[in-house]
C-alpha cells in the first residue's frame, strides 16, 4: 500500500472511532458503560456495531470493489475475519457482495479493537476526574 493511501486510511479508521466511541459514550452514559456493553454484545441495544460499520462504507464510498479492496489492502497482515455464515447471505452472492461483505468483516474487527481501547482511555479519564471531585 502506498504512503498516501495508509495515511488516508488512517484518518478515515480514527474518524470513524472517534464518531462511534462519542456516540457509544453519549448512548449509554459514560465511556464505562459504552465500554462494556460494546465488549458485552456488540450488535446490542445502543451499540450496534455493524451497522455503524456500514453506515461509515456508505459515508466513505467503501461500499463497492475498489472500497472494499483498498480496506482489504490496509489489512493485509491482519488475521482475516470469520464471516457470517446467516441462512442465505453467503450463496449466490457476487464476488463483489462478498469482497465487500468480507472487507466489512476485517475493517470491523480493527474498529471494534480500537474503539474498546479509546473507550479504555476515556473510562479512566472519567475516574480520574471522579475522584478529584
């Protein structure tokens, strides 16, 4: 992967973080409940993971072959992720549906792992500032 291309998937991974982690916080009244329900179910009430995974394809026109190829690219030395096995998802899918699906599956894995340590971070911010009170 190029330079320009890892910088700007960077951005795009801590954009998306720091979207989800606020909303998880502001869901679920603290980074220390977010936190757990997000470690608890993360397709939960209030957490729904892979649905903020779409939406951020969606808003960053990930959600085609050269979106999802470009994910898959700055994953490459990742484990790859288990895919949903639901009744009627993966047969008869296109290769791009799957491309997508797939890249979908290794960009949540890293999101969720990143999500959970922004959240780590906050919690303890929010018991420091506990305990000044």
């Amino acid at each position: 992967m190029e330079l320009h291309e890892r910088q700007q998937f960077d951005f795009l991974l801590h954009t998306a973080v720091e979207r989800y982690a606020e909303r998880l916080e502001q869901r679920n009244e603290g980074a220390h409940r977010a936190l757990e329900r997000l470690r608890r179910d993360p397709e939960g009430e209030g957490v729904w993971l892979s649905e903020f995974v779409e939406a951020v394809f969606g808003d960053f026109l990930l959600d085609n072959s050269a979106g999802a190829a470009f994910v898959i690219r700055a994953l490459a030395s990742r484990k790859a992720p288990e895919l949903s096995s639901k009744p009627g998802q993966l047969p008869g899918q296109t290769v791009e549906q799957f491309t997508i699906a797939f890249a979908q599956a290794a960009f949540a894995a890293l999101f969720r792992q990143k999500t959970e340590e922004i959240l780590e971070q906050h919690a303890s911010f929010e018991a420091t500032q506990a305990g000044t009170n």
